[in-house]
C-alpha cells in the first residue's frame, strides 16, 4: 500500500534528523547506508543551479579506466572522461576530443584529426600522445587490465603480442603523428572500431598525472584528471555517495546544463522508493514487489536492455561442473518464464541464448539475430532429470553441492534464491548454498577464479556480436571458468580476421559459435535484462545506451514537471 506524501516527508526528515546527529561512519555502521540529503539540493536551488539527485546500487568499483570491468564504473568514466568519440542520443558516435577521421583503402588505417581547444580538469591539453599512453597501458602485462586485451588484441595492430609479453608496448600500433593526429593501425579490418572508441578503455589518460599519483591514482576525487562533461567530487573507493560537477573546462561545456548530479547508494529497494516519493532522488528503479503498486503510476517507466544474466560453470574447481551432462541438466532445470514473470516482474524476457533479442539484425535479411539463432538452452524437467542421472553415474556419486556466488543486491537475492530451489527441488541430490557479497568483492572472486558457480551478466561494449562471442575463447580475459572449445575459438577468431571484411560469413560463424556454446552448456542463461523504474518528468536529456556506458548525462537538463 503506498504511503501518503505527508508521512513519507515526515519520515525522511526524523531520519536526517537522527543521521545528522551521529558521524559519517557511525551512521553508515548503523544503517548499512547513508540516506541522501535534500538539504544541498534545496540549497542549490535557491541559487539558481541545476541538480538531480539519482541512486547507484552499489559503490564504484574502479574510476581507472584501464582496470575498470563493470557497469558503475563506465558510466563515471563516461561522465568524466571523454574519448575520441561520445554517443548521442541515437546511440551514434559524435565528436568528442576527435573532429574528423580518415579510414585507408585497405580499412587498416585510421588517422584521427584531434580538437586543439580540449584540456584536462588541470589545464594540461588533451593530446594524441593521451591516447597512445592509454591504450598503451591498458595492454601493457603489468597493468593487469583485463578489458585492455578484451577490447584490444586483434584489434590495434600488436596488442595481442604486447599483452602476452611478446613485444613492448611502444610496438602499439598507434602513434601520435604530432600533439593533434592520432594514426592507429589495426590488425585486421574493423568497421566497428569507431563505435569502439566511445567505450572506456579507449579514453585518454594524462600521463605525468598517472604516474604522479602512483597507487593512490583513481582511488578518489583529488587522484582523478576530469577532460569530459564532469568532474568527480567527494569521492574515495569505499565512498556511498559522490557528486558530478560541471566541469567548466570541458571544451563544450556550453553543451552541458546541470551544475551538479548527485548520487547515493541505497540497496534497499523499499527506502530507495521512499526517498523518490519524498522528492530526494529522481530515479530509482523498482524491485518485483514493487512493480505491482507503482506500475500505473504517471512515472512509471520500462526500459529494455541489452545486459544478459547468466550462470557460469567454473570447471577447473568442482569435478561435477567439468562433467557436461551435469552442467546440461543444470541447463535445464529451472524455470525461466516464471523467473522473468513472478520473480523479477520488471519487463525482462527469458534468455535462450547469448546474443541479446533486438540487439544485432542479420547482415542481409535484416532479421534479428536471436531469432534467427533460436532458443538453444530451454527449460525442460525431464530431460534435466535424465542428464542428471547420467551425469551422477559418470561421477559415481548420488549427490553434489555447489555454491553458488551472487551479489548482495535485494533483486539478486530473490532471484538466486528462486534459482537454488529451482536446481535443489527438479535435481535429486543437488544442494546449492548461496554465497552473497559486495559487488566489487565477486568481480575480485570471479578475476581469481575463486568459485564454482556464478550468476553473472554482460552487456555489450559495441554494435557487434563479437563483443559477446569472445568472452568464452579459451585466451579470453573474461572466460575465468576453464572452458575451452577449438572449434569455438576457431569460428569466434575467424570473424576477426580473415572474415573481417565479409559480415554475411561473420554472422553465419556467430551462429555457428553460439550452438556449440550451448551444445556444451558452457553457461546457463537466465535472462535478458530490462528496467521497472520511476524517473521524474523534470528529468531531461538522460540517454540509455544500448551499448557501453548504460546512462550518457552530458546532455541532463532539468525541465518542468
């Protein structure tokens, strides 16, 4: 039952109360969660400044744009950072430190005319020799990045053999022709590389300030060098709230209307819900429960995504997950439509597959690839119950227990609940136990490989297949499950190379890839994300990317309700 206004306002304001009478951390080790103030946005308001306050699930894992693996931490480093180019509302690349590019002949080499009016927050200028340090360090093998090589190898002329320590980093193929030209040379066609430039492992880093802060570099505000449409404030690496400001520096600043956006973390849904009816934030996005009582609100929104969930198998720490009859059974054993139906309820639609339904269109037919795919992994007890048996046969037991690591978000919980009863009850023997953590501590799990089973998801860096089929090659930095297929592999790399100029033939290898990941039950999807949300009407200007960073807030305005 909704809360009148006048109790909820009533609420929040005995809380502040009581939060502003304790410390910071005392208010954070009693509440798990500091709640938003609307005092500074009341402030800011009065003076004729434009704020919108928003919630973050979880803190940011990492504002380095060579480490940084997950969605929070695109989306700051979008915010803050601005590369060669920024996708606008279409989804399509515009300027950003690039004004125009040339292309060879041949698709192999690509020269970037930079502006001359771009600085960093410190007044340094943006240059070519920005990027080629970025890039640089992002393959380079003791950086440890894992997106460097994902986004990279294959792609920028030597950066496999850079980040397998066969050559050196300045071997990159790209180089500052002078402080204005960036020349990058590929190793194989790429007709997508320009939507990869958007993304943040391509943004530019100011060297001197890097190696200046050392470790501490990207750890906080003040180790941070803004050259994009904001600037972090109030920010460390454990921070539960933080501030985007204009960042009068930005060569189009003109372009950006917002003086400040706001952040809080803020894991339950309940308060999150609480704090939007109040007026304090202006997002927030609704939990199954949720969905029912607010869904004929007048700001009530659906957004479709591209993010895919999945389960994976890691098979180098459990002898039952390296048996494919027992990852097959698992396949098919839980029952996805009332997953997306009863448990999430938030416009998400079964995953049968990888590739995400209305993501990519056939090259000549124009159907969507999902369709034209299939559904390749489906809910069926009684062929999960006879794999099952064969499986346990093979393994010469009557019973298996896994764990299964989850974040520790209120949707994730419900959901890996649903999942565990599901496997437990339709797979005699099974017992799932369920290990919840922190966001940033699974990804740190999942990088050491430090688990059995994992609920996961991706979402796509660019407009391609490939940036979904190449997680599961045996040398992928993201594959972290011990899964190796070559006639896998063979396909995936093919559309990289000697296929690169023939998309008709990539996609046919897509397909061809795809079944064979399912055929060995290398993953078990779930679902294909979508977002129940409420968004203020005075919220403008906001893009949803179908790929990338997930929220674009260089264009945020504030219109009338």
């Amino acid at each position: 039952m909704k809360l009148k206004k006048w109790m909820i306002l009533l609420v929040v304001g005995l809380l502040l109360g009581i939060l502003a009478a304790c410390s910071g951390d005392d208010a954070e080790e009693t509440s798990g969660e500091k709640e938003p103030s609307s005092e500074g946005k009341e402030e800011a308001a009065a003076d004729g400044e434009k704020v919108l306050s928003f919630i973050n699930p979880e803190t940011i894992p990492s504002m380095d744009s060579s480490l940084a693996t997950d969605e929070s931490s695109f989306i700051y480093l979008a915010a803050t950072t601005e590369g060669l180019y920024r996708l606008d509302e279409n989804a399509k690349p515009v300027e950003g430190i690039a004004k125009k590019h040339e292309v060879s002949d041949d698709g192999l080499t690509w020269t970037f005319h930079l502006r001359e009016d771009a600085k960093w927050q410190n007044g340094d200028p943006v240059t070519a020799h920005d990027f080629v340090y970025a890039w640089q360090r992002a393959v380079n093998p003791d950086t440890g990045s894992e997106y460097g090589p994902y986004m990279m190898n294959g792609v920028i002329k030597n950066a496999t053999s850079i980040s397998s320590g066969e050559k050196s980093v300045d071997e990159l193929g790209a180089k500052a022709e002078d402080d204005y030209t960036l020349v990058v040379e590929l190793e194989n066609p790429t007709p997508y590389f320009e939507s990869l430039t958007t993304f943040g492992t391509f943004f530019p880093l100011n060297q001197k300030f890097v190696e200046e802060q050392g470790d501490k570099y990207a750890t906080s505000s003040d180790a941070l060098l803004a050259n994009g449409p904001y600037k972090m404030a109030d920010w460390e690496s454990t921070s539960s709230s933080w501030t985007l400001e204009k960042n009068e520096d930005y060569w189009d600043a003109d372009a950006v209307k917002m003086s400040q956006l706001k952040f809080e973390v803020v894991k339950d849904p309940q308060t999150a819900v609480d704090l939007y009816e109040s007026g304090v934030v202006d997002r927030v996005d609704l939990t199954s429960d949720l969905v029912d009582q607010y869904a004929t609100n007048e700001d009530y929104a659906i957004s479709p995504d591209t993010f895919v969930y999945f389960m994976k198998y890691n098979q180098t720490t459990n002898e039952a997950l390296a048996n494919k009859n027992i990852r097959n059974a698992m396949n098919r054993a839980f029952d996805k439509q009332a997953l997306v139906d009863q448990i999430l309820n938030n416009g998400s639609i079964v995953a049968n597959g990888l590739i995400p339904a209305d993501f990519t269109p056939m090259p000549e037919s124009g159907e969507d690839f999902r369709e034209v795919s299939g559904d390749l992994s489906t809910y069926n007890v009684d062929e999960a119950q006879e794999l099952w048996k064969k499986g346990l046969e093979e393994l010469g037991t009557d019973s298996v227990e896994l764990e299964l690591l989850t974040d520790d978000d209120e949707t994730t919980k419900t959901m890996v609940q649903y999942l565990a009863n599901q496997l437990s009850t339709n797979l005699e023997g099974l017992t799932i136990n369920l290990k919840q953590v922190p966001k940033e501590q699974r990804l740190d799990l999942d990088d050491n490989m430090d688990y059995e089973l994992q609920v996961s998801r991706w979402g796509p860096d660019f407009l391609d297949p490939f940036t979904f089929m190449n997680l599961w090659t045996t040398e992928s930095g993201n594959n972290k499950m011990g899964y190796s297929n070559a006639k896998y592999d063979e396909l995936v790399g093919d559309t990289a190379t000697k296929l690169a100029t023939d998309n008709p033939a990539r996609y046919e290898n897509f397909l061809e890839a795809e079944k064979i990941l399912f055929e060995d039950a290398a993953i078990a999807p779930l679902y294909q994300a979508s977002r129940a949300q409420l968004v203020s009407p005075k919220v403008k200007g906001v893009h949803v990317n179908p790929f990338g960073a997930t929220y674009e807030y260089k264009w945020a305005d504030v219109g009338a309700e």
